[in-house]
C-alpha cells in the first residue's frame, strides 16, 4: 500500500452561476459538502474561498478541470485555469491542484436522484456533491498512486 500524505484537502467545483466546495478528514478518507458559494460575482466568490481555506487550513485546495470526453480542453476550461490562477495567488502558499472531473456531475446527479433529492431543491447541492466526487476521486488516484492527484497550478506574480 503506498503512502497517503496526510491533511485535510479541500475540493472546489467552479460553475459559472455557483461554485461547489467539499473537505475531508485529515487521514483522507472521506469527502463531505462544505458549502456553496455564489459564482457571478467572481471577487466576492475569491474572498469567501479564501476564507473557507483560512478556516479549513487544507494541505492543498483540488479544483476541477472541466475537459471534453475525448480529454480536450474547451472555453469552461480556459475560464477554470485562469481562476484557478487568481486564486492560487490569493491563497498562497496553499497549493492548487487542477484534476480532471469530467462526469463528475452527472455521477453527483445520479447519485443525488438516487437519493431521492429533486432536481429543483437539488440544484442548491449539486454543486457540492460534484466537489465530493471531485475530491474522492483525487483521494482514490492518490492512494492508489502515491502522488498528488492532477497537475499543479504555478503561481505567476
């Protein structure tokens, strides 16, 4: 079994009208909803991040890379990398990881129906289910990897 670094991570899924956010424990083992954060208004959205990564003090903060199925990058992935620019800047010296989370929300979707939760009450949460999926996916390649999950976002002053 290869070794799990240990401390809480913080998961964000940036949507444009609103922006998902999940934790986990500090042993990495399970992802839970944090909150979410309205999105249209994009410096109000950084400050209330950046709180939540004040008072949640994560090892590393995991955004989701929204790609293409056939793993391109798109307009919505070009708007998240340079969020997550702005933000990894904000936050520093926390660092920000970029993972791939296509599906991520149509598996929080399914799984949120399967619960029982409708779709307009859903809509509020969805969000925050997507970041959990998210998260438990970089948890899960990490464990199985040994390494941080995605790829790294570089702070450029």
């Amino acid at each position: 079994m290869t070794q799990m670094r240990r401390g809480r991570r913080l998961a964000v899924d940036v949507g444009d009208a609103r922006i998902g956010v999940a934790s986990c424990d500090p042993d990495g083992i399970l992802a839970t909803p944090v909150e979410t954060v309205p999105g249209r208004d994009v410096p109000a959205a950084h400050r209330r991040l950046s709180q939540i990564v004040d008072e949640y003090e994560p090892i590393e903060v995991i955004l989701g890379l929204p790609r293409s199925l056939g793993g391109g990058e798109g307009p919505a992935a070009a708007k998240v990398r340079e969020f997550a620019q702005v933000f990894a800047r904000s936050i520093a010296p926390v660092p920000v990881r970029l993972v791939d989370e296509r599906m991520t929300t149509v598996t929080a979707a399914q799984g949120m129906r399967a619960s029982g939760v409708k779709s307009k009450k859903g809509r509020s949460v969805i969000d925050q289910a997507a970041a959990v999926v998210i998260l438990q996916n970089a948890l899960e390649s990490e464990r199985a990897s040994g390494n941080p999950p995605g790829e790294g976002v570089e702070v450029v002053v």
